[in-house]
C-alpha cells in the first residue's frame, strides 16, 4: 500500500493551544473598507469627490470687537490671554490638555513681551546693536506665534465652516490678536450651548382619547355609571 500522504493541517487540541490566549469573537472584527466609506451631499445624496471642502461661508456669530459682550471673557483675555489660548485648544482637541499650549503662549507672547519692555526701559546701558538684534528677534518671534495661533483658528473655521473675518486668520492674530481670542472662545462657548440646546427636546404627551359606541350616546345615564365600573380608554405615551 501507498504511504498516505501528511496532511498539511494540524489538529490541535487544549494541550497545543491555552485557553487564555483565546479572546472571543477575535475572528468577528468589522473590516474597513475605503471603497464603501463615500462622503454624500446632506441635501441629496449624491457621492462626493475625496478632495470636496464644504463652502466656508457660515458667519461668525459675534464681530472680532465685540470683545465686551462676554465681561469674563474679556478680562481673561486682557489678563491672562495664555490661559484663554489654552481652553481654547482644549475646547478644539479634547485629547490635548489646555496646560501646554498655555505655556507655550505664556512663554513666546507674554516673555517676549516682557523682554521688549525691559530692552526699552533700559535702552541706555544697552549696545543699540544688540537692542536691535533683540527686537528684530521678538519680531520674528510675534509672526511665528501668529502663524501657530492662525492655525488654531483656521482649524476652528474649517470645523465650523467659518468664512475669514475680517482676513486671513494668521493676519488676524498677528495684529488683533487678544480680539482674535475673545472671539474664538464666544464662538466655542455660544456653538456648544447651541448645540446641547438643540439635542435635548421637550416633547408634551398627547391628552387622554376615549371611545365612546353609539348606545352611550342614547343613554348618557347608564354610560356613566358602566364607565365608573370599567373604564375604556386608550392613552398615548411617548416612547
């Protein structure tokens, strides 16, 4: 007789393989598949190219000067702009804490802002060509701060599909930058109040139907007095 050829599949049994290495429904995974993950138009349906941007054209709902409408607001911006930075980053990514970019703005805006304060105080003991070279640093420094702060505003338009206003949002944080804060944080506060206000509907219980047959019509005395024994009504809940 011909030898039986080995099988290319292995038997396993509890000795080969430990039950703590089993994780149930390991194999049931839902799978990605990008071909069926197609962005649709909202209005009608439609398939949507993967380089399609919705039109920024949502308005902002206050003006980049109405800084005293929020008293608390302002004067956290007026005061402490790196705190104000820092819960705005962290109202935009939840999973970044608003401790570092505080820092961050703490160190580059209000140190630069100190260090120009104290280069100008004491302009006479120090050489004009090293105040020079200090003050075009800070300079540089105030753009790249603005480039980094603009971004964080761009991001909070491209999630709100904000338009630019008044300009671009670098420009705006390179020369109003406390007013470019204020707005961002009354723009976060006033969408996510509008947004747990629309989530939560009251919805009033329809009141109380009866069905009344013909016979109680004719007899409204004996009617009642079946009704006071048994009582036949349907009542709506809302579920």
């Amino acid at each position: 007789m011909e030898e039986r050829k080995q099988s290319r599949y292995v038997k396993l049994t509890k000795d080969n393989v430990s039950l703590e290495d089993i994780t149930p429904g390991e194999l049931n995974q839902p799978i990605e598949v990008p071909q069926l993950a197609v962005h649709k138009c909202m209005e009608c349906g439609q398939p949507l190219p993967e380089s399609y941007t919705p039109p920024a054209d949502e308005p902002w709902m206050t003006g980049i000067f109405g800084c005293t409408g929020d008293r608390e607001n302002c004067l956290t911006g007026l005061f402490c702009p790196c705190v104000l930075f820092g819960r705005n980053v962290e109202t935009l990514h939840e999973e970044t804490p608003w401790t570092g970019p505080c820092v961050c703005h703490a160190i580059f805006v209000e140190g630069g802002i100190a260090l120009a304060t104290a280069t100008a105080i004491f302009n006479g003991f120090i050489d004009p060509g090293t105040s020079f070279l200090i003050f075009e640093g800070l300079f540089f420094t105030w753009w790249m701060c603005g480039i980094y702060t603009g971004q964080v505003r761009q991001n909070l338009q491209k999630k709100y599909h904000l338009q630019n206003s008044p300009c671009d949002p670098c420009c705006v944080h390179c020369c109003m930058h406390w007013c470019a804060l204020c707005q961002e944080h009354r723009e976060m506060k006033g969408r996510l109040s509008d947004s747990i206000f629309s989530e939560t509907t009251i919805v009033n219980a329809p009141p109380v139907q009866e069905m009344k047959s013909t016979d109680d019509k004719e007899h409204p005395e004996t009617s009642s007095s079946a009704n006071s024994n048994e009582h036949t009504g349907l009542e709506l809940q809302v579920v």
